[in-house]
C-alpha cells in the first residue's frame, strides 16, 4: 500500500516478468523510494495527488492485487467487494481480456499499431499493450492515454519499449476524441491499421450521447482494417449480485461515478459508430477464451472487439 509520502508505482517496479500471482498472495517487500527517481520526486508531495479520496486507476489497482494505492482506495476496494464479492474476480477478467484480444491484434490480425486510453496503473510489467504487442511484433507501437497525470508518470517511467518499436505516453481526456487522436498521430501511422483499447473507461462518461460521438469520432479516424476492444460495467441478465451497491459505496466515499449499460448498448454504438463486430458480439469478459466458460466469473463488465472494414 502507499502512504502519502510513498509514490505510485510500488508495485510494477517490483514485478517485471513474473507471472501474475494470485489475488491475496504474499507480496515482495516494498521498493524503496528513490529520490533520483522522476517518478518518485514528482509524486512525493504533489498536490495533484489528493490520497484521501479513492481514485479510478488507484482502486482498480487494489482489486487486481496491486499495491498502488491509499488506504482510502483499499477501504473503497474493501467495501466494494464485500456489496460484490465477484467484482475482483470481473476486473481480473477483463485484464485477462486485454491479453487475449492484444495477442489477437497482434497476431492473427497483423495489426503493429494500437492506441490504448485509460491502461490504468501497471500492476504488472509484463501483461501491459505493449508487452503483449511487442512480444509478438517487437516493433509494434504504443500510444497509452490518460487523464490522470500520475498514471502518465508510471506509465513514462515502467512501461517502456522494445528498441525496434516505440511507445509514448499522451496526457488527454477521452471526452476530447480529436485531441487524442492528434496526438497518437505524433507517434501513430493513421495509414496503417491501430488496434484502439477502451477497457473499462467509457463507463465514466455518464453521457451516452457523448459516449456515441466519442466512439464515432475514433472510428471515423481510424484507418481501414482497424480495430476497437472496448469494455464496460455492464448491466446483465441476470443482474451481477451487489453490482449497483459496491459502484455506489466507490461514489460515496468520493470515488468517480461508474454507469452501467448493457450489452445491447455496447452493441448499438459500436454498429452506430461504423464498425462490425467480430464474434461472439458482446459478451462477459469471456471473449474468445482459453477458460472453460462455465468457470467464468459474473457478468460485472461486458465485451467486444469490432472492426473498421476494409475499404472496396
Ligand atoms: C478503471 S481504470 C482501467 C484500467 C485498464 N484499462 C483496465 O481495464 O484494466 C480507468 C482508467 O481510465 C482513466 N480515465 C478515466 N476517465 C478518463 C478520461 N475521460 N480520459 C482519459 N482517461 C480516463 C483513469 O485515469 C484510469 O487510468
């Protein structure tokens, strides 16, 4: 956990190339602070950190099993799952669903450019975009965007790239779709096919006429053979036990507000939006598993991954 004098970015540092650990498992010792470090110096006592409210990446960090985060985001994170004790296990589901549909992108589809808004704190070095890409293509190039300063810090100072590819860290809002695909453009090849990422960030924009125009102005940038994983808090049938509950307990200890859709309005923006979606539409994070599906934790974030056809 961090304290207010101890900097983000504990936990990643710590685990480059280890395979994720089980939620709960004994942890490494902390790192220590390192006043060389730019990460560090710019997070001790900023006053853009504010530790006493839960934070987005910060809480996310915590149900992943990280240790970027303040007490206030583990009690937010504690109370979340007692209202939902499968909310971890959906938020692990969906990290798992980058994996897979990065390896996809990569792989079968050939794609070597991808535009990631809202990756999150990096609980792990080794499951990030660009891992996974350049893994497979050491040459592929990552943009990650956020909106949260202290996630661009971690992000500049971890997740950096391979020789042969390039990875770079935008400071934009996703409400502001131009600014961040102007800025990707610095980095990105908007000839070429980018796999653009949305995981569990369109849930903030409460506006679903504002979630439509997003989608619609990223896809429309978006050069042919595209193509766009998104995933949000989803209202499912049957409804996920204590979902609503542990999304208000976050928002009254001062957390952001998640809203929640369902699948079917996923469906209709991406198709709104010009894009097909790639089998099987919109499901739990179960897209295109290697698990059993009957082991599949419950539906508290829904799936896709569509694509921008080739012009004829
Ligand atoms: C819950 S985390 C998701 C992390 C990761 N994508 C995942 O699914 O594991 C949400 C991230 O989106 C970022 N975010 C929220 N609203 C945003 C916005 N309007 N523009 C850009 N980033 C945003 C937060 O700062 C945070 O890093």
């Amino acid at each position: 956990m961090l304290t207010p004098s101890k900097p983000p970015c504990a936990t990643a540092a710590r685990n480059t190339s280890a395979p994720s650990p089980a939620l709960g498992e004994a942890s490494m010792p902390p790192r220590k602070h390192d006043s060389a470090n730019p990460v560090d110096r710019a997070a001790t006592g900023s006053d853009s950190i504010d530790a006493s409210v839960p934070n987005a990446a910060r809480v996310w960090n915590y149900l992943l099993g990280g240790k970027d985060f303040f007490p206030a985001d583990e009690q937010a994170g504690e109370q979340m799952i007692d209202a939902c004790p499968t909310i971890a296990e959906a938020v692990q589901a969906n990290r798992d669903f980058l994996g897979r549909v990065v390896t996809f992108m990569a792989g079968a589809a050939g794609i070597r450019q991808f535009l990631e808004v809202g990756p999150g704190l990096p609980a792990f070095l080794w499951n990030n975009t660009h891992h996974v890409a350049q893994n497979i293509a050491p040459a592929a190039r990552v943009v990650y965007v956020d909106n949260d300063p202290f996630v661009l810090a971690c992000a500049r100072a971890l997740l950096t790239s391979k020789p042969e590819g390039a990875v770079d860290y935008v400071n934009a809002d996703l409400r502001h779709p131009d600014a961040v695909l102007n800025a990707a453009a610095v980095t990105l090849d908007f000839d070429q096919p980018i796999g653009l990422i949305l995981l569990g960030v369109l849930h903030y924009v409460p506006d679903d006429a504002i979630v439509c125009g997003i989608l619609t102005t990223l896809a429309d940038r978006l050069p042919s053979g595209s193509m766009a994983a998104i995933s949000w808090a989803a209202v499912s049938t049957p409804p996920v036990n204590g979902l609503q509950a542990a999304l208000r307990v976050l928002q009254d200890l001062g957390g952001p507000a998640i809203t929640t859709r369902t699948p079917q309005t996923l469906e209709r923006h991406v198709t709104d939006a010009g894009l097909q979606l790639l089998d099987p539409g919109v499901v739990p994070c179960t897209w295109r598993p290697e698990l059993d599906l009957a082991q599949t934790p419950a539906a508290a974030l829904c799936c896709c991954v569509a694509r921008k056809s080739p012009k004829r």
